[in-house]
C-alpha cells in the first residue's frame, strides 16, 4: 500500500510501528517492491563478496570500529562495511577494491537498492557472513545492543536473529515473507525517545550446517540529538542531555569496559544524573 503523510492510513500505521517500537524495540516490514529476482541476486552477491580471498576482503579497512572488515572472530560474524553506502561514488569504491577489474553486477545491485534511499540518514551498509568453523558447534553474534538509531536487517532463509522481551525472553524472528526486514531500535533511538522506546537486546544463534548471509543498513544521525519535548513531562523528567552520534561512538570505541557490550552507554555518555 501506499501511505501518505497526513491520511488515515498513514497514521494507523505510524501508531502500529510505534507500538511495536514501544512493546519489542523490533518490527517486521514487507517491502514487496523489490522483484524476487532482485532479492536472490543481492544474496548471491553476498555470496560472492565473501568467497573472494582473505587477503582481498582485508582491504576493507577502517579506523572505526565495525565499520570495515573483521574476520572471523569467535562471537561475531565476518563482515565488510561501506560508509556513505547510499552515496553511488562510494559503492563503486568498494566494488573496485574488491574486484579490481570491474564487477558491473554487483555495483549495479547496490546502487539499484539504495536508490529510493538516497536521500537518507543511512550511511553504512554492513555484509555479514555466519559460518562455521571446523569444531564449533553453533555460530551467532553475541547478545548487544546497537549504538544506531535504527537498524535494518535483510537475511537469507537461514534463520538466527533473537529478540529479547521485556520478561527476559529469547523470540526467534522468523521472516514472514522473502522480502521482509527487520526493524531494530538502537541506543540513540532509545535516547531521542527519552525511553519511551528501548534499545533491543538482540543475538544471533545458527546452529545448522549451512551460512547465514544478512544485509545490515545502520542509520546514524548527522547533528546535535535532543529529545523533543512533547515527549517529557513530569511523569517523564528528561533522561539523556543534547549529544552527537559521532561522539557517542568515540566514547563507545575509547572505553576499556570488557563488559560495554551489555552497558546502557548511552546513558553513560550523556544520561542526566
């Protein structure tokens, strides 16, 4: 369906998507536009991407955090990332680092999908492998938090992602459709809210034999983060001070707390005392 802003339909579902925000932190999207063709050719350019050779992928450097290649790490999945992926320019950088003598398909897939997202606050696309080693018995990413505003996830048939409730339930998300993605809120979403919505305590599991391939697009935004004040009252005093995303991911990267991964740290970094 198309939604417009300011029709019925559009705020019926406004209100469904900030229940569900509210409730899980998660919601499901069915986006049919693309053609199932199109979403089988971007999970064999996921593929593809990550049969190339150890040494090529390590090209992929970054100075943050998550934002170019890891290997293959016990607890986390191999990745690659590119920042500005809605910028064309920067897809084809990635695509030429990678295959240096040209991979039109691949390039076109990408600038293809973000096409209607140019305009955007997403900036960095995450290509995530979750396979197996010899003498693992399960693969996965451990339980975290992201330090996002949203986070939007497209995976292949293999299933793993788990969404913790608020009573301390483990949910397997399970795909409705080919073309559904998952909706995640992060810390900053959290803390624009003023809590009104928590950050989502997720975790990868796969325990079968075959990889997992997931399409991440992770929103971060540009400028100076306040909570707007219709959402704080005296039942709902102000939680977090005016920050940057930037300089919450700074102040995430420098900590040397083993355990940050499980930390509110957004509340550590800007929360009101």
């Amino acid at each position: 369906e198309n939604l417009k802003p300011g029709t019925t339909s559009w705020a019926s579902a406004c209100n469904e998507i900030r229940e569900a925000l509210e409730e899980y932190s998660f919601f499901e999207v069915v986006y049919s536009k693309p053609s199932r063709e199109f979403l089988e050719e971007i999970l064999s350019s996921l593929r593809e991407v990550f049969h190339l050779p150890a040494e090529v992928k390590a090209k992929n450097v970054h100075p943050k955090l998550g934002h170019g290649y890891m290997g293959k790490i016990p607890g986390f999945p191999e990745g690659l990332g590119i920042e500005y992926a809605t910028n064309k320019e920067e897809c084809q950088k990635f695509t030429n680092l990678m295959w240096p003598e040209g991979n039109d398909s691949f390039c076109y897939g990408l600038e293809k999908y973000y096409e209607s997202n140019a305009e955007s606050t997403i900036y960095l696309l995450k290509l995530l492998k979750y396979g197996r080693s010899r003498g693992e018995t399960n693969v996965g990413f451990k339980a975290h938090m992201d330090k996002t505003f949203l986070t939007l996830l497209y995976q292949n048939h293999v299933r793993g992602l788990e969404i913790k409730t608020k009573d301390g339930q483990w949910i397997p998300y399970q795909p409705s459709s080919p073309a559904s993605f998952a909706v995640i809120a992060g810390d900053v979403c959290m803390a624009w809210s003023n809590d009104r919505i928590k950050s989502s305590y997720h975790r990868v599991i796969v325990t079968g034999n075959e990889d997992r391939y997931a399409l991440g697009l992770f929103t971060f935004l540009r400028g100076v983060i306040e909570t707007p004040q219709e959402l704080v009252d005296d039942e709902h005093p102000l939680k977090y001070r005016p920050f940057e995303h930037e300089g919450l991911l700074d102040f995430y990267q420098a900590s040397n707390d083993p355990n940050k991964r499980d930390r509110n740290i957004v509340k550590a970094y800007c929360g009101v005392n």
